[in-house]
C-alpha cells in the first residue's frame, strides 16, 4: 500500500507533531519549486540552445577564412603576400554584401511555399527575415567558395576581376545552386514535399554546393588568365621541358593555415545539424566530428605516403613531402563534407584514402595540361568536392541517414546492392547533382571571366607580375627586409673591438711600464 503524501497532510491539524508540519511544509516547497520549473518556456531555452550553437558554428566556418588566408600567404612567393591577404580579406567583406543584398533571397526566398522554383524571389537585404543566426551561417559557407579561387589565380590577377567575380559568385551563382539542392524548393533537395527519385541530393555540409562550385569556378579563371610567367613556358613563349616550380615562401604559414582550416571544419561538417538540443541532432553533430577527422586523417596520410612511393621508385630515394600531407589532409575533408552525417568512420577512413589519390591524380593532371594553380586548390576542392558527393551515393548510411533527416528508403549503392536490392535512387541523385553543377557553373562563369580578359581587367601587367603584385598594387612588400647600413655596421664593430677584444698599447706607453718596472728592481 503506497503513502499518499498530499492527502496526509491535507489532513493535517494544529495538535500535528511538528515533524509532521515539518514534513508538510517541506512538501510544499517542493511543489513550489516543481511549478516553478514547469513554468519555465522549454521551447525558448531549446531555440536559445540552437540559436547559440549556430552562430558559434557559423564562427568556427568564418575562422576558416584566416585559414585560407595563412594558407594562400604561405604558398605564394614573397613578393605577393600582401596582395592575397587583401584578396582574402575582402572575400569576407564582398561575401557579405553580396549575400546580404541578393543572395540570400536567391537561395532561400520564398521558401514558405511548396513549389520547386529555380531562384528565390524574397528576403532581398533580409526584408521580412528575422532568423539573423541562420543568414550568417549561411554567409559564412558563401564567403568561403569564394575564397577558393583566390589561391588558384593569385600572383597575377587583378584587384577588379577579383571583386567583380567574388560578388557575382556569391550574389548570384552560389545561390542559385544552394537553391537547387538545400532549399525545399529546389528540384534536387532532399527536403522538398516530392524529392528527385524519391529521396533527393545528398550534400550535408557542400562538398558540391560550396567547394566544386567554388573549385569549378577556379579552374575555369585559371584556364582563362593562363599560368604565370615561367611556371609552362620561356620568355619566348617556348614551352619548357620541364615545368618551373615555385617554392612557398613560408611552410610555417602553410601549416598553420592547414590546422585553422581542420579546425574550422568543426564548424562546416557539425554545424551543418542546425540544431543541437535534441537527440537526433545532437547525434548527427557528433558523429560528424568523428567522421571529419577520420577522413582528414586519412587523406593525409594516403597523400603523403603514395606520393613518397611513387618518388621513390621513380628517384630510387624516399622523401616526405609537407605540402602533400597538408594538401592531403584537406582533400579528404573535403570530399567527407556530403556525406559527413551519413556515413560511418570506417566509410569516412576511405573517402579520406580516396580523396589523398585523387589530389595526386589530379594535381599531375593540371600540370599536363599546362593550368597553373597557384595553390593547388582545383585538385583539393572541385575534384574531391566531386568524389565527396559520388562517394556518399555509395556508402550512405540507410539508420543515419534517418537520424539526419533524410528519406532512409534509398540507402547509398554499396548497401542497396548488399541486400541484394541494386536501387540506384540516391547514387541517380548525386550524380544529376554533379551534372548540374558543372553544368550552371560552366555555363555562367566561362562567359563572365572571357569577358572580362578581353576587357583587360584580368590579367595584370607582365611587368607588374614579374615586380610583384605587393610592390606594384600595395605601396610596398608585405616584409621589410631592409638591413643596417654597411658604415654603421663596421662602427659598431669597431666600438665593441675596443671595448671586449685585444686592444694595441702604444709603444710610449709600453716604454714607460718597462723602465718603471726595472727602477722597481
């Protein structure tokens, strides 16, 4: 028989002992307490929670841009560090308005219907949107693929060209493919009322939408500007033998730009959940932390090594090569960005092997093909922004894919053929998101950058190149290395002789110690 706590001391008297009114008057207080909770607006500390986590998401994606920054300023020659630092910087700056004015609304206006349209037509300058968190997140991913081409083209394109494209890019091309797959109007988003084949694109966190967009357009600006001077072909326009390389001016900025990038991943792959307080979120979160480590791991050490392998049988002497682990490693951040929150670490671990092979492929590819890339960012972002999204038509995850938000009936092709069902729906999906990509961003930005060459706000002068973009563009170099002069120098040396080294006795003085010595004796 249960003790009815409520009815005991209803029937409570002044003669009660005063335990029992102690009993009775904590109870009381605990159901104070209780009211009080209850009372509390969960929904509000929920949206708080949310709210906080996105925007301290959306940070850690912004800390990407120094990233690129220390990244790019460490890979150039010395002569241009200031030039792509500016670039970088204002990447940030032209995002943000760009975004702010048109693209935003592009991409997600009026997503208060059901219909799948082709470009937004509200929420221009934020009108009528109050959700601010969720904007700068969105900004955030923007800036960032247009920070991408800045590395590829840099050392010898215009501060014009650069603002012109960087704006277009985010105001206009960007949004137009985050449209087609994150928004639920766009007709290959997994979100829609009715999906493509079903169940929709897979591409979490952008490994199509931001980084092969932004890849795309960088080797489209690179086929178009042409390489550097002396990086193909001689002074007489003779393509050389064997392509000139030219060395990074700090591995020190390279590595430290390689660890503020994987750091800000933190932000891109586990921010892209949206929302943190509550289980299915919070575990999607977490298991891209993990999947986003394995594979940046992964193709670190994939890159690396098969690269060590490949020199040394060709040179008979292995060698470890920096800039391939560092490259590496961000391909296979990179391609896990799709299917981060679908697929498994064990699936992670070969999509980051993977990405470190397909770097390599890719990079030699360039250079057969005579595309300078300054930074080797077309072989990190386009080609492993394109595994990343065919890779997680193959190993996504049916249980996570539901944990995640998705339609869990298609599972990625792997699976589907394991259970002996062979449905292609999803890996269909991705691949049409491939070929919308490449074909919108071909198709708008080859036009674009044509021209502006022929305008001639491309390419910067030859002489201005061969001075260097900080010299001729930015009033100076970014390091001053001018020493102390030659006369002052021999000074000092001459003042520190005198008062640390051996010092000449003069011969009067040397006479006159002697004879005092001797009239001693």
């Amino acid at each position: 028989m249960s003790f009815n706590l409520d009815a005991f001391c209803t029937g409570l008297t002044a003669a009660s002992s005063s335990s029992e009114q102690a009993v009775c008057a904590l109870q009381t207080i605990v159901a104070g307490v209780s009211e009080t909770v209850g009372g509390i607006d969960a929904e509000g500390i929920t949206a708080g929670v949310d709210t906080f986590f996105l925007i301290f998401a959306g940070a850690l994606v912004f800390m990407m841009q120094a990233g690129f920054a220390m990244l790019c300023a460490g890979s150039v020659r010395q002569k241009n560090v200031k030039n792509i630092m500016l670039k970088n910087l204002l990447d940030a700056c032209g995002g943000a308005i760009g975004f702010y004015t048109v693209g935003f609304g592009f991409a997600y206006g009026g997503d208060d219907t059901s219909d799948k349209t082709f470009i937004g037509n509200s929420y221009f300058a934020l009108r009528d949107y109050t959700n601010y968190a969720g904007f700068f997140f969105q900004f955030a991913f923007a800036a960032t693929a247009a920070t991408i081409v800045a590395g590829t083209v840099a050392e010898r394109c215009k501060m014009s060209a650069y603002l012109c494209y960087s704006l277009f890019l985010t105001g206009f091309v960007y949004p137009v493919v985050v449209r087609s797959v994150w928004s639920s109007n766009g007709f290959l988003s997994a979100f829609s009322e009715d999906p493509f084949q079903g169940v929709g694109t897979v591409d979490f966190a952008g490994s199509g939408v931001v980084h092969m967009t932004g890849g795309l357009t960088a080797l489209i600006a690179a086929i178009v500007l042409g390489p550097r001077k002396g990086r193909f072909y001689d002074e007489d326009g003779n393509p050389l033998e064997t392509p000139a390389s030219f060395p990074a001016h700090s591995v020190a900025l390279q590595i430290l730009g390689t660890f503020i990038l994987w750091f800000g991943w933190y932000g891109f792959n586990p921010g892209s959940a949206l929302k943190i307080a509550n289980a299915d979120s919070a575990a999607t979160a977490a298991l891209c932390a993990v999947t986003t480590t394995m594979a940046a791991a992964a193709g670190c050490v994939s890159a690396m090594f098969t690269d060590s392998i490949i020199d040394g049988m060709a040179t008979g002497e292995t060698t470890y090569d920096l800039t391939m682990a560092m490259n590496g490693c961000l391909a296979g951040l990179v391609a896990v960005t799709a299917g981060t929150s679908v697929v498994t670490p064990w699936a992670a671990i070969i999509i980051g092997v993977v990405g470190g092979w397909v770097y390599i492929g890719m990079s030699k590819l360039l250079i057969k093909l005579k595309i300078d890339d300054a930074v080797d960012a077309i072989p990190v972002h386009f080609a492993n922004g394109f595994w990343g999204v065919l890779a997680t038509g193959l190993f996504a995850n049916g249980g996570l894919m539901a944990t995640a938000g998705y339609n869990s009936e298609h599972e990625g092709w792997f699976y589907e053929w394991g259970s002996g069902s062979g449905d292609g729906s999803l890996l269909i999906c991705q691949l049409a998101c491939l070929a919308w990509i490449i074909g919108w961003v071909t198709t708008i930005m080859t036009p674009f950058f044509i021209l502006l060459n022929m305008a001639g706000m491309f390419r910067v002068d030859p002489l201005e190149e061969e001075v260097g973009l900080d010299i001729s563009h930015h009033r100076g170099s970014a390091y001053d290395l001018s020493g102390p002069s030659k006369d002052h120098v021999d000074e000092l040396m001459e003042i520190r002789a005198s008062k640390h080294g051996k010092v000449e006795v003069p011969k009067e003085v040397a006479q006159a110690a002697d004879d005092a010595a001797e009239e001693t004796a």
